[in-house]
C-alpha cells in the first residue's frame, strides 16, 4: 500500500471578535476498503468542546462550541493514511445518488447536451463516466472566485467556468441524467494547495473516482475525507457564531508520499 503524510490547516480571524461559536468539522480522513488511517492527530484551541460522531451519509464528524470571546481560531488536522487502490465496494447503493440534489439539478440545456460515444449501449458504466468527465472538462474554464458554495451545476454550466466543486456539480449532473449512480467526494490531493472535490461513480459492484477538474482516472493519492449527494451534504467546515464581525479565512493543505 501507498502511505501519504496529510497537513491541513484553518485560520480564522474577525473583528470584532465573536463568541458563541459552533464548528462542525469533516476534516479527518474517511475509513474504507481504500483508505487506513496510520496516524492522526486534531489539534483545537482548549477552549473548544469537541465530540464525535457519524453523520447520515457515513462520514466522520467532528462537532463542538465555546462560548468565550475571541478574535482568532486555528485548528489543524494531520497524520498518514494508506492507500490501494481507490475502489469501495458497494453492494446497494442508495437510491438518492440517482437522483438530483439541491446543487445538481439539470437545465434544459444540459438535458440538451450531446455525448455521441454514449449511445453505444455496449459500453461499461465507468468508461461512460469517464467519457463525461472529459466532455466537462473541454466545456469549463477553470476560475477561482466566479462562483460560490451555492452555485449549482446549472448555473456553473451556464457562466462556463468555476472550480473543482463545479466541475464535479455538472459531472455528477450528466452522470444522473444518463442513468450513472454518482456522489460527491472531497479530500486532499498531493502537493500544496486547499482541499479538492471529485467524483465517485458506481460501477454496478463498487464507487470507483474521477477527477474532472483534471480529467484522470483516480488510482491513488487523493486522501478522501467525506462525500454525499453534492457539496452541501459534506462541507469540509461549517460553523456559526454571534457577532458582528468581518471574517478572514486562510487554509492550507499540504500531502506528501512517504
């Protein structure tokens, strides 16, 4: 098996400073057939009262709150995984993987959409999928800040642009429209950037992934922390506070083979 060592990173400023802040975190790697943990740490300020838990798609959550006031919050989570190769056996997947989420509903224009290579009936599931990863890619422009965690795959396909989230929304968008069980999934790639999103598609025995944002096949290397119907169902980091404040968040995500 593969080792990758994982780091990743949250700092968060405001001012004025809040309190009563709740977290809810999926920033520690999932569990499967795939994946093993090795090693893994969560560092959270003292004064975070942290629990765990599981949420309804399976992922691992991390939930907690403080009521003291503070002006800055950091949390870092890291450790080492093991990977082979980067297939999850499914016996049954759920039916709603089937079907349009909140953030990937079709358009009229994406029903319109013409993938020629998909009326060959001989075709497996997965060479299919991959047939749409790459007709998304030729058609979106990769564009940090042209859309937001609310942007649904209509939309991104319309503007024509986006990021990793949008690549996957359409692909995942497609994949229902032409009867391919697909979710969302996020985590970390190799190198030094913020957290990635791709897609798992069931191949009739097990989820198998792609990246669209870079049209591949994924083997390996890409450390999955959580996935579900689309981007809403498995943010990475979600949180509320009081106050009045403006907020800035920098985030860091570093992955290395060992």
């Amino acid at each position: 098996m593969l080792k990758f060592l994982y780091n990743y990173q949250v700092v968060m400023s405001f001012s004025p400073e809040v309190s009563t802040h709740a977290l809810m975190l999926r920033c520690q790697p999932a569990v499967n057939a795939m994946q093993h943990i090795d090693e893994e740490h969560l560092v959270m300020p003292p004064s975070f009262r942290m629990n765990r838990g599981i949420d309804a798609y399976g992922n691992r959550i991390i939930y907690g709150s403080t009521m003291l006031p503070h002006s800055s919050l950091a949390y870092v989570s890291c450790g080492i995984v093991s990977q082979g190769e980067y297939v999850i056996p499914d016996g049954s997947p759920k039916p709603y993987y089937r079907m349009p989420s909140r953030l990937t509903v079709p358009s009229a224009e994406m029903e319109e959409l013409e993938i020629e290579e998909l009326a060959d009936t001989s075709l497996p599931i997965y060479d299919k999928a991959l047939l749409i990863s790459r007709k998304v890619n030729g058609m979106i422009s990769y564009s940090p800040g042209s859309t937001s965690l609310m942007t649904t795959a209509a939309e991104a396909f319309a503007l024509g642009k986006g990021v990793c989230q949008d690549y996957a929304h359409i692909m995942i968008a497609l994949c229902r429209l032409h009867g391919i069980t697909a979710r969302y999934a996020n985590g970390f790639i190799i190198g030094e950037g913020v957290t990635h999103a791709w897609v798992e598609v069931h191949d009739g025995y097990a989820w198998r992934a792609i990246d669209p944002t870079h049209d591949t096949f994924i083997y390996s290397g890409y450390i999955k922390l959580a996935h579900g119907r689309d981007a809403l169902d498995c943010t990475v980091d979600r949180g509320t506070f009081t106050g009045l404040t403006a907020q800035h968040t920098d985030i860091s995500v570093t992955v290395a083979a060992l």
